[in-house]
C-alpha cells in the first residue's frame, strides 16, 4: 500500500509538473469534415487514409458503397478516391479498418468478407484477397506488422463469435489462427516493435474472465497467455503488453479508478499504472517510446426504476507517457481541441513516430503531439 500511494504521489507530481495545455496543440491541429469510418496515418505522418460510407460525391448516385481516400491533411486536399465495395443492406455501421503497411507502400482495406490491397501513393487497386468467413462475420480490424506486408485481421460475428487471420499481402495467401470462439471475440490486436509477435485480447466482458494470448509471428501459434478479465485495447512496447479495461463495465457497486495493467513478457511481473482522481479506459496505444491512452473519468450511476446503470465520461483528455521513465509527457483535454462529441470509435492512435494522434469522431482531427 505505501508503494502504491508514493506512486500515485509521484505520478500526480510529474502530471503537474508537465501537463500541456490543450491551447499548445492548436496550431499542430489539423482539422478534416470527413466523416470517418476508420482512417491511419502514413509511416513517415505525412498523409492520412480515410474509409467513408458515402463519398462527398458518389458516383452514379450510390449510397451505400464504402470508400477510402488519401488525404494531404495539412493542406485539405484530397489526393485519390476508390470504392472498395458496396456497403450490406441495412448496415450503416459497418466497419471498413484500413492500415498502411510499415514501408508506406501499401494500403490494406477491410471490407465485408474480404480485404482489398492498394498503392498507397494513388490507391490503384493490387489485389483482392476473400477470407473464408460466412457473410454474418465482418472484418472489425486490421493490424498490419511493423517489419514486413503481414497483416493480421479480426472477424466477428455481432461481437460474439469471433475468429483471427493471418495474410501476406504480396501474395494473398494466409491462414486461420483462431476458428469461431463464441463469447471471445477479439477486441483489440497489437504488433511488437520487432514483428516477432502480436497479441490478441479476448475477453468475456463484464465479468471474471478474459485472456490476452500472444502469438509467434514465425510459427503462428501461442506462445503465451495473460489472464485479464475486460480488455477492450492493447498496447505492446518492446518487453510489456499494455491492457485497458472497457469503460461500460466499470460497475458501480465499489468505488474505483480504472488504470493500465501491466504485463512483462519476459518476467511475467504484473503491474499497473493508475492516476490520481481519474480513469484510464477503452482504448491504449503504443509507438516510439510513447504510451497514449484516454484519462477521462468515467461516472457510473444505477437507475433503481428501471435497475439499469449507465455512465458518463467527465472530461475527455489524452494523456501521453514516455514509458523509459514512466512519466507523464503530456495531457490535454479533447474536448477544448477538438471539440463535440470524442471518439465513439473508441479509438485515438498514437503514429508510428509516436508524434501524431488521430481523433475519430463526427469528423477526422489530427494532432501534432509535444
């Protein structure tokens, strides 16, 4: 308990000592009315890849296609367009992940069932690769290695059943990682800096059980697990896995703060970072030395007339670490950036360099970070 409480102490001292006032990032922020669906920033930051449902002018009249675009954020100007596929009758929300390969060479879109491969400079279409999943899974995400054009993808089937690829986007081939997994859908992927591994976070949410399995990208098969129960997003740096819990499942009962659990792969020591007087939840992300994650405080409150609990987030901040030292870079309140609503993605990465965020909302904002 000492430990913890001079940690904390520390902590709280160091978040003084460096917190970044959100009227710093202004003039490094980069504002697009695009409404996003997914979108990634290149290796070197300077373009950023879109997917949208409907484009600013569809062609022929269509509606329901899914499209992704390249983007010179800093000047607003659109480089190229192309439709990927025709969006599944009555599924607005459908997802479509895109990610560049670590060169910036390629660009890598889901769709539906199957993934399409582009050029990143001018998204002229390369190959198209179908993965074997029935038409009620969907690709949720896309996480593409940070050494080579291996891309690892997550299918679900309404969050329940959920299933893990592998593919070599130079030649389409691939394989089944994980089959149908019912209650463990996959919620989060995470590359290591070497490529050597990524993790996968499957929990049961809102209850006990959960694991973080980390695969060998040499063998494709298990080579560890961590028991966490309510992992939404991941983080892997080059000796920890770093795990956020989902802010729904906070619960009201007790009285808590949600922090980042720590894992060492090499140890197997467990850890965890909290901050004083907020949450850290739904979402973390890791490059270059820097650890992101959303520090809003999440208040949960339990309606005894229709005995549900809801929750709210006070105050939506960014808070960066430098994971050498542990300390706090920097935090900044979002909503004062970016304003509105932040984020229903539940996603804000951090850039390959580890000095851009990408804020998905009602539209796509970017920032230079400190």
């Amino acid at each position: 308990m000492k430990h913890l409480a001079l940690r904390t102490l520390l902590l709280a001292m160091s978040i003084a000592a460096s917190i970044t006032p959100a009227e710093a990032l202004t003039a490094n922020h980069w504002e697009l009315q695009v409404s996003a669906l997914d979108a990634d920033l290149s290796p070197d930051d300077r373009l950023v890849a879109i997917t949208t449902q409907t484009p600013e002018k569809p062609e022929h009249g269509a509606t329901d296609d899914n499209w992704v675009t390249l983007w010179n954020y800093v000047q607003k100007n659109e480089i190229a367009q192309a439709r990927v596929s025709s969006a599944s009758a009555g599924m607005r929300a459908e997802p479509c992940p895109v990610r560049f390969t670590s060169d910036g060479l390629f660009l890598v879109v889901g769709s539906g069932q199957k993934l399409d491969v582009l050029d990143a400079t001018t998204l002229k279409f390369i190959r198209e690769i179908q993965v074997p999943i029935s038409p009620e899974y969907l690709i949720r995400e896309i996480e593409t290695s940070p050494v080579s054009h291996i891309a690892i993808l997550v299918a679900d089937k309404a969050g329940i059943y959920g299933a893990l690829f592998a593919y070599d986007l130079d030649h389409g081939r691939g394989r089944e990682l994980m089959g149908e997994v019912t209650g463990s859908a996959v919620t989060s992927l995470a590359w290591k800096p070497d490529g050597a591994q990524f993790a996968a976070a499957m929990p049961q949410p809102c209850s006990r059980w959960g694991d973080v399995e980390v695969f060998s990208s040499a063998s494709w098969t298990p080579v560890l697990k961590w028991s966490e129960a309510n992992v939404e997003s991941l983080a892997f740096s080059d000796k920890k896995l770093y795990a956020v819990q989902m802010s729904f499942c906070k619960g009201v009962v007790f009285p808590r703060h949600l922090g980042i659990h720590v894992f060492d792969t090499q140890t197997k020591h467990k850890d965890k970072i909290f901050l004083p007087h907020t949450d850290i939840h739904d979402f973390v992300s890791y490059s270059n030395g820097r650890l992101l994650a959303d520090t809003g405080t999440v208040r949960t409150n339990f309606d005894w007339l229709d005995m549900t609990s809801y929750l709210a987030e006070v105050g939506t901040h960014l808070t960066v670490w430098n994971t050498a030292t542990g300390s706090v870079v920097y935090s900044s309140d979002l909503l004062e950036l970016h304003g509105g609503l932040v984020y229903p993605s539940g996603r804000i990465p951090i850039s390959r360099t580890g000095k851009m965020a990408i804020v998905l909302d009602a539209f796509v904002g970017l920032f230079q970070l400190p």
